[in-house]
C-alpha cells in the first residue's frame, strides 16, 4: 500500500561525506527498496524482501563488477519512517569519492537527488510532523547550547504545537457562539452569552500574547543572549572580549580608538549561549569614521540585554564618573541587565584588597553588578561569568508555555492577536456578527500558518530550502 504523495524516490547523504568513520546516506520513495535491493547486493534475501526495522549488510559493485564499498543498510516501511515513505539507510564508508559512487549508482538505478530539505519535507506532507515540529528539526541540529536545545527538543515533540491546537479549540467555541448569535439574530435576541464570548476571547488573546512576548527570550536563546561591551577609549573592552572567548579576535592596542566597527562573538556559558558585542570606546571626536563607530556603540547598548560597562581604573574619577552617568542614562534598566566592570585592577597595587571587593558582589543602589576585574591577567572573570549567568536566571525555562524562538511564529502569533482585538473591539461597538466571524477566520488562518494547516508552497518552499541536503 502506499502511504505516500510523492511518485519519485530521493536519495542523499545525511552526514558530511569525507569527515568521521562512516557516511549515511539516505533513499526514500515508493522505490527506495527495490533500488537499494539493485545497488547494494545481499546474501540470501534482497533488501526489498527484508522486514522492516532490520540492518542488512551488503556490497556495493559498480557497473564493471568491482567493489565499491561493503555497507550496511537499514529498512523502514511505510508509513513508520522519518518521511512515512519506504527507506532505507545505507551506512558506507566516510570516504566522498565512496558516497558519490553510491549516490550515482543509486540515481542509476531510478533515485534522484534530494533538494535541501526535501526528506522534511516529505515528513510534513505525509502527516509524520506539523510544520512547526519540521522547523524544529533544523532548530534542534544547529542547536549550541542546553537552553536552545531544550526549546527546540521541545518544538520537535510537539509541545509548541499542542498549545497552538488548545488555542484553536477555544476559538472554535468562541466562533460557535458567534454562529448562534447570527442564527438568532433575526429574531432580535439578545446574545445568548455575550459575556462567556468576551471572557473566552480575552483568555485567547492573552495566551497569544504571552508565547508573542517569549520571542525576545526565545530569539535570545537562539541566537545568544546580546551582551554589549561599551566604555571609554582604551578601557580594555577588546582585551575583555578576547579573555573571555579565550581568543585574540579582536584587535587590541595601547591606540585609544583602536576598535571602529563592532565585533561579535558567541560563547556558551553556563549553558546559556551569549552574544558578546564589542564595541568602539565611547570619546568625543572629529573623525568622521570613528563617529560612525560610536553611533553604533550607543545602538548595540540600546538593543543588549545584558550592558558591560567598563570603566579604566587608572582613570580620574571624574572621566569615570561622566562616562557611567552617559552609559546608565541609556539603559533602561527595566528590561536591560547593566554590569559594571572596574578593569586594570592589576595596577592598583596592594592598597586596595579587590578580591575582598568583590567577595560581596555590590549593587549600586540594588541595580546594578558593580565587579573589579582585570582583562589582562584575568582577575575577576569567574565572578563576571556568574554574574552573567545570573542575569538570565530569572528567566525559567521550566515554564509550561512554549518559548517561540522563530520571527515567522512571532509574526504570525501578533497578526492573529490582532485580529482578535479587532474582534473584541467590534463585539463592544455592536458590530454585526458577520463581520466579526471574518476577523475570526483570519486569526484562525494566521495560527494555521504555524503548523502548516494553511501555509502556501511558496513559504514551505522557502522554509526547507533553509534546510541543508539531506535533512
Ligand atoms: N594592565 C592592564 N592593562 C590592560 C587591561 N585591559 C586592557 N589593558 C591594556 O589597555 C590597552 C587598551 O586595551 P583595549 O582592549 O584595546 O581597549 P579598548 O577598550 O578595546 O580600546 P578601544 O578599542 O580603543 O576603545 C591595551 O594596551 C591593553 O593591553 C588590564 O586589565 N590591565
Ligand atoms: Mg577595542
């Protein structure tokens, strides 16, 4: 029986020919096993004669009768596979020139190459995963670091997907109370439960609300937590960056004016995974690039989450003093962590007992981490981990919502809100029901872009063609 919608078998490697011990290559289609049964030659049965769920070992010969490769091969039958097509797993070795003649020999024998993510897709189209859980397939293998894994393992098993079905269950029964008061409508009876109708909506519109507002958690999951390093000149912002990837990716140099454009690294700590920026020293000057520079400072420090300011000890107190008045009256402390980092602690000599300082992780005023560090020799880093690590804290992870960690969910989730506070808004100007059902519809198909329900093939098209071969 077939379970498929596609006629045509696709075949790709899964794994990076030519790095590791072995390559897997992929075949699936209603005639991936009578394919593999041409390529790949077996003692006894056929690969299309063995039972699902069984590895087959075989020899791979080439057109002139010589051995190509000795293989192992696993069988799925429909529909229990990853794409719910008949497949088969061939497991050659890592060689390229091996994986292409296997490939080759296949397409001979009636596969063709997969497109980028084509495998996933199948699986989508088949019914085997929504589109929200196909999406997290790539979500789950560029995954760097626990916290991203475990929303993107999350997406994968569906549990994003169960609370967008809860969702759309509840606004199905806000569109069925809806359908009763346009039957009655005639008959000039006051809506049998207006009030049922507004709270339900309400209860919606927050839930939407909420996943919505975890994009910015979610987005920094993803791609890092934006931590901005700004301060004066000179200040060892470059130095700090470069200590903590443990890498000399920035320049550094006793040049005031050193760093112009930004850099970026990420770097996992404490699991969490960090965007640091570093940034040009924050000066007054005349030259034009070096403004450009600043202006770009002062936009990282406004869209970080977390902001490292550093201060040069050796600095008079007065520059310091104007520069951290400048920095804390451009963070918004409401939704951005500020960490002050009083660097070159290692010249201040003996007379200040900074391990001592920061023993007692400070506040000013209960807002701030206020840390005495040194970049160059590296005094201090640890408590700054922590203290990053900290900051992320109050964050849960263990929340029972979803986290949306993709700007095509978020999109979608705000569009939908929208539309069913336009719905609200009308129910109380007592605009006929009719028209409220349209707006209805529209959050319905919005939610329904998510998991695929009504997404149209040029969006599928361009979402698994993010996908790499193989996928
Ligand atoms: N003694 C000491 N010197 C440091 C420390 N951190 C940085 N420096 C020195 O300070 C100078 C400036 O360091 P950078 O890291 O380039 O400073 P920056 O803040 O990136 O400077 P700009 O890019 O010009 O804004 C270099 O000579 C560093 O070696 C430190 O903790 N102790
Ligand atoms: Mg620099």
């Amino acid at each position: 029986m077939d379970y498929s919608l596609f006629d045509d078998t696709i075949a790709a490697p899964a794994t990076v020919p030519g790095t590791g011990a072995v390559t897997l290559l992929r075949v699936s289609g209603p005639e991936a096993l009578r394919i593999v049964s041409d390529v790949v030659r077996c003692e006894s049965k056929p690969i299309d004669e063995t039972s699902a769920g069984r590895i087959r070992y075989g020899i791979v010969y080439n057109e002139s009768d010589e051995v190509v490769d000795e293989v192992l091969v696993s069988v799925f039958k429909a529909p229990r596979s990853y794409t719910g097509e008949d497949s088969a797993e061939i497991t050659c070795h890592a060689s390229s020139f091996v994986a292409t003649e296997i490939l080759r020999l296949l397409c001979a024998a009636g596969a063709r190459m997969a497109s980028p993510g084509e495998f996933t897709r199948r699986a989508f189209v088949n019914g085997k995963m929504d589109l929200a859980q196909a999406e997290a397939v790539a979500d789950v293998i560029s995954s760097s670091s626990s916290a991203s894994l475990k929303v993107a393992m999350n997406q994968l098993r569906g549990g994003f997907s169960s609370e967008l079905k809860d969702i759309r269950a509840r606004l199905l029964e806000v569109a069925s109370l809806l359908e009763l008061e346009l039957d009655f409508s005639e008959e000039d009876v006051e809506f049998a439960d207006r009030s049922k109708l507004s709270s339900l909506l309400d209860e919606v519109i927050s839930h939407i609300d909420n996943l919505a507002s975890s994009f910015r958690f979610g987005n920094a999951i993803r791609n890092g937590v934006p931590v901005a390093i700004v301060g004066a000149v000179n200040s060892g912002k470059s130095t700090l960056l470069n200590a903590l990837l443990g890498d000399e990716r920035a320049i550094v140099s006793d040049i005031p004016g050193t760093t112009r454009d930004t850099v970026e690294e990420t770097l996992v700590v404490d699991g969490i995974l960090f965007r640091f920026i570093d940034t040009a020293g924050l000066r007054s000057t005349f030259d034009e690039v070096e403004k450009i520079g600043i202006s770009r400072s002062y936009q990282k420090l406004s869209e970080a989450s977390v902001v490292l300011a550093v201060l040069d000890l050796t600095s008079s107190e007065e520059e310091n003093g104007t520069l951290i008045s400048d920095i804390v009256s451009k963070v918004d402390l409401s939704s951005q962590k500020l960490i002050v980092l009083f660097n070159k602690s290692d010249l201040l000599g003996g007379n200040i007992n900074v391990t001592l300082l920061n023993k007692e992780v400070s506040f000013i005023d209960n807002k701030y981490i206020k840390l005495y560090i040194s970049a160059k020799t590296g005094f201090g880093l640890d408590e700054l981990r922590n203290a990053l690590a900290s900051t992320q804290k109050d964050i849960s992870l263990d929340s029972d919502h979803a986290i949306v960690t993709n700007s095509r969910h978020y999109e979608a989730l705000r569009n939908a809100s929208a539309a069913l506070s336009r719905v609200r808004s009308s129910l109380s100007s007592g605009i006929t029901p009719d028209l409220l059902a349209e707006d209805l519809r529209d959050a319905l198909s919005y939610l329904g872009t998510i998991t695929g329900e009504v997404t149209p093939d040029e969006v599928l098209g361009e979402i698994f063609g993010r996908f790499c071969i193989g996928k």
